[in-house]
C-alpha cells in the first residue's frame, strides 16, 4: 500500500467516525430536547460503562451521549491503528513501531484515568 | 432549548475558524464556556478537549484525502504529544487554575510576536528556494500542498538515498529541518493540550512552520491529524475523572463538527497571508483572556 492510498484509506475512518459521532450525538441531543433536558442541567450523568447498554435499550439521551462522546474519543485510536495495519503491510517496522507506541500512549491515559 | 442552540451555534463559530487555523477550536471554546455559559474550568476543559478531537477527525479526514498532511511526519510527532498529553492530563488535576493561566498567556505571546516578526510568508516557509519538484509541489500562490503519486514515491525514494529519520519525514518540496527542537515542541504541545483543553496546534503549526521549515497549509493539515490523538490522550484522563459533561460537551461538539466541516472545504480558497494574520490574532486575543483569569 503506498502512502497516498494509505492516507486516503485513514481519511475515510476519521470522516466514518466523525459521522457516527454525529449521528449518535444528535440523537442524543434530540433525547434532551424531547425530554426538557437543559445544557447546563445539573448533576449531569456520570460516565458508566455498566450502565452504558441499559440506558441505550431505554432510550435515554445519557446512553446515546456518552455512546457518541466515546466514538469521538475513540476515533483517533481507531485511525492510528489503522494506520499500524497499513505500515505492517507495507513492511515499514519503523512507522509500525511509531503507531504502536502512540497506541500504548491512549491506552495508558485510559488506565490511569481509571485508575485515578 | 435557547441555551442548547447558543450551544451549538459557539461551537459552528469555533470549528470552521479551528480548522481553518489547525488550532481545533479550544481557544475559544474554554472562552465560550467558561465565560459565556459559566461552566468550572475543568468541565470547561473537557468539553474543549472532545470538540478539538471532532474538529481533527472532521478536518483532517478531507486534508488527507487531498493528500494535504503529512501522515508519516504527524504520527512521528504524535507520540510525543500523546506522552506529554498524558502526562499534562494528570497535571491539570494537581496545579491551581491563576497559574496555569498566567503560563499559557506569556506563552501565547511569544508565539505570536514569532510569527508577527517574521517579515516574508515565503521565507518563513522556506520554499523560496531550492524546490526542485515537479508538478503538484508546494506553491503557495497555487492552492494547497497536494501531492501527486509521483512526487511523493520520488520524494521517498530521495529521503531513502539520503538517509536520516528527518528526511524520510519531508515531503515533496520542502525538507524537515530541527527535528529536535520539533520533538521537544511537540511535547510542549501535548502538555498544553491537555492542560488547556486546546489541540495544541497553536504550539505545533509554528513550530513545524517557523522551525522545521513545513509549509504553512501542509502544517496546518498534519497539526489537525495530530490534535485528535494528543486531545484524546488528554481527553480519556477527563472522561474517566468525571471531568466531562454530556449536556455540553455534545451540543457544543455538534457545532464544531459543522463548522470544521464546511471550513475545511474553504481552506484552499483562503489566502496565506490573511491565514497568518488572523492566527496572530488569535493568539493575541486567548493571551489577553489567559492572563486576565490569571490576574483574576
């Protein structure tokens, strides 16, 4: 795979994974229009992964907020791991090695963030 | 229903001129939301890190697809943004908000009188000289740096023969210089990002442009492919310390993702020097606002 294939194949992921966080988000939004819910209503939902599939079978606009919030934040990692497949592909350990690194770097944000 | 359409409407207002800039927004959404809706700092922080993520994924998808970045030179510099990212994530928990500001405000400042100083757009971009590529290479009275498949297997193929990580990271028409000072940039840039809730472009675009000889447009570009790594980096330490809200975050990322998506299809219409122009006063501005929640 060359570069320039490449990096088109990376701009389809971010723009498909800008365009479901959008989807999910404006469904989200529209839940908080429909159900009186203000910007700056408090105490806002706190992010809850066990809660995550309940609130989305009942409609809640928290579920579909959070859903949409989590595709935006994922999205890059999901374009640097692509991009790691791609460099495998074409043989470039070092490019390979450099997506890997940047890939420990999120999920070690992900961990101490947890575990903070 | 008012508040969620202002909302929105910041965020349209923040993502085309972010994207325009590859600054993703944040310099004016931790403004927006903190002084227009009066939402804490943090909160405000993590709703900005979320809209500089939707403003890159939005912008760099289209600047990649024109073969606008610099893919193999932003993901080199993204693992020190993402590193440093993670590190000012966990900062921004421990350090008073006065001083941070102050910081942020005197650092926006030299980046801004670096840029004002700097006499000829064309010098400062280094590609006055010494081209030598063919069709479809950086020009600025042109359009955009895009790439045709040629130049860019040629350009490789020259990086090969000379060897060296910075020159296999140049593209058609132009070559990395000061890599270093780029790496130790990029980590300022993350630790920014994180503790300001901006993407860091406003560290990244005049370090790759002033010091590592980057065309402007190709900087902005590979910045805006950055910004989304380095603020999800940041982004997941808020997410997961309840730093963001959803009642704000989502609207706001909504209108960002508008606005960067109709600006970065305007962005090969918009001239340098006006592109320059309105980033010092940008800087200028987000200086004067820093500080002055800094004096307090």
């Amino acid at each position: 795979m060359n570069d320039a294939r490449l990096e088109r194949t990376i701009g389809l992921v971010l723009g498909a994974g800008a365009i479901v966080s959008f989807c999910l988000l404006a469904m989200g939004i529209a839940g908080m229009g429909v159900t009186h819910v203000g910007p700056l209503d408090r105490p806002f939902p706190p992010f809850d992964l066990n809660r995550l599939g309940s609130d989305l079978a009942a409609l809640k606009p928290a579920g579909f907020l959070w859903l949409g919030l989590l595709a935006v934040i994922l999205t890059p990692s999901v374009r640097v791991l692509a991009s790691l497949l791609g460099f495998a592909v074409a043989g470039e350990r070092r490019m390979v090695a450099v997506a890997a690194i940047v890939l420990t770097a999120i999920c070690l944000s992900a961990a101490l963030g947890a575990g903070g | 229903m008012f508040e969620l359409l202002l909302l929105m409407s910041g965020g349209v207002a923040a993502g085309a001129f972010g994207a325009l800039l590859g600054l993703g927004g944040g310099v004016l959404i931790v403004p927006l939301l903190t002084l227009g809706f009066g939402l804490p700092f943090r909160e405000a922080v993590g709703a900005s890190l979320v809209c500089v993520i939707v403003t890159s994924s939005a912008a760099a998808s289209v600047y990649l697809q024109r073969d606008v970045a610099n893919l193999r030179l932003g993901m080199t510099l993204e693992m020190f943004t993402a590193i440093a990212a993670l590190a000012g994530g966990l900062i921004a928990f421990l350090l008073p908000d006065r001083v941070l500001a102050i910081m942020f405000a005197a650092l926006l400042l030299y980046v801004a009188l670096t840029m004002a100083r700097a006499r000829d757009a064309r010098e400062t971009l280094g590609v006055s000289a010494g081209r030598g590529a063919g069709s479809g290479a950086w020009a600025p009275d042109d359009g955009p740096a895009v790439f045709e498949d040629g130049d860019r297997e040629t350009a490789t193929a020259e990086a090969a023969i000379d060897g060296g990580l910075a020159a296999s990271l140049s593209g058609p028409g132009y070559r990395i210089h000061n890599l270093g000072r780029g790496v130790l940039g990029s980590l300022l840039a993350g630790i920014v990002s994180a503790l300001f809730g901006v993407g860091g472009g406003i560290v990244k675009v005049p370090v790759m442009n002033l010091i590592m000889g980057v065309p402007m447009r190709v900087a902005t570009a590979t910045s805006n492919l950055m910004i989304g790594v380095t603020a999800s980096a940041g982004g997941l330490i808020y997410l997961f310390r309840g730093g963001i809200d959803p009642y704000v975050a989502a609207p706001t990322a909504v209108g960002v993702f508008v606005g960067a998506s109709l600006a970065s299809r305007l962005a090969d219409r918009v001239d340098l020097p006006v592109l320059r122009l309105l980033f010092i006063a940008v800087l200028v501005v987000t200086a004067a606002q820093m500080a002055l929640r800094g004096i307090g």
